[in-house]
C-alpha cells in the first residue's frame, strides 16, 4: 500500500486570479479541502486549498503559492496527493484504487490470471484492467461482488469468478 494517495488533479487555471479548477477524486468532491496540505506527486511542491465554488466538472479553488494565471496554467495536468494517515478509514468490501494496483488476480481455481493494472470507472461500475503474461491484451474485469468474490489484500490476492469467455 502506498502512503499517498492521489485525492485529486487541477484541470487548468479559472478566471486571472489565479484560481484553479480542480477534479476531486473523493466520494464527496468537496472533501478533497479536508486532506490538505495536498502535495504534488514528486513532493516538491505543496498547497494548502481553499474551496470557492462548485462548478460544472469540478470545484474552483485557491491553491497557496498560485496568484496568477500563469502559475495556474502551469499546474494543469498536476496530480494532488495526501497521505494515507490523512484519509478516513473505510467500511468493508471499500477499497482506494491505489491499493489494488498491483495486486494478483487468481481464478476461483487458484490459477493465476494477471495483475491489477488500473481501475478504471466511467459511470456505470468499476473494473479492474487485469494485465498478465499469457494475456493477449488487458482485460476489463467488473469489480462487482459476483466477479470479485474475495478481496484479501494483506495476501496480496484477489480472486474472481470471471463471466465465461473473458479470460
């Protein structure tokens, strides 16, 4: 498991005043101001957020250090993380997507199927990118309680039950 963890992105600059719009990766979006200071992935740069308003797709932020737009614009594509310490515990059968990056994906066989590339999530469900060497290409396995039945992650091991024809 990582000790950070990526509770956000800036998605360029708002307005001259060196605002920021920033795409929040909690479940609550506005809740990435509770993590601050937020670093950026290499840890050089760090900024405490003041939230300013809810827009279409993301917040508008102040960041610390950004007063120009110029300094906004150079931010864009920034990832934002906080420390695993900073972040609520949670429930279980509820996972940050860091923490399953990596981990081994066996059948309900014991046959190992990949690793854990990416989750990935547009809208409907998560899925695991599942990658391997006897795989052809990644595959998108859903993260539902049906195809995942065990998450064990201080194993280090998942296992699925894989609808027929997937893998």
């Amino acid at each position: 498991m990582t000790e950070m963890v990526c509770v956000g992105a800036v998605a360029g600059a708002y307005g001259v005043r060196g605002e920021v719009r920033l795409k929040s990766f909690t479940a609550e979006s506005e809740a990435i101001a509770d993590y601050a200071p937020l670093s950026t992935e290499d840890g050089t740069q760090e900024f405490t957020v003041t939230l300013t308003r809810a827009i279409k797709n993301g917040i508008v932020a102040r960041l610390s250090g950004v007063s120009s737009k110029e300094q906004a614009d150079a931010l864009k594509g920034q990832k934002l993380y906080a420390p695993r310490d900073r972040l609520p515990s949670l429930p279980d059968d509820e996972y940050y997507y860091a923490d399953l990056v990596g981990v081994e994906v066996r059948d309900t066989g014991g046959n190992v199927l990949g690793h854990v590339a990416s989750v990935q999530n547009h809208g409907a469900a998560d899925l695991l990118e599942i990658t391997g060497p006897g795989l052809k290409a990644t595959v998108l396995l859903p993260f539902t309680h049906a195809s995942v039945p065990t998450v064990d992650l201080e194993a280090g091991r998942i296992i699925a039950d894989p609808p027929d024809g997937l893998f």
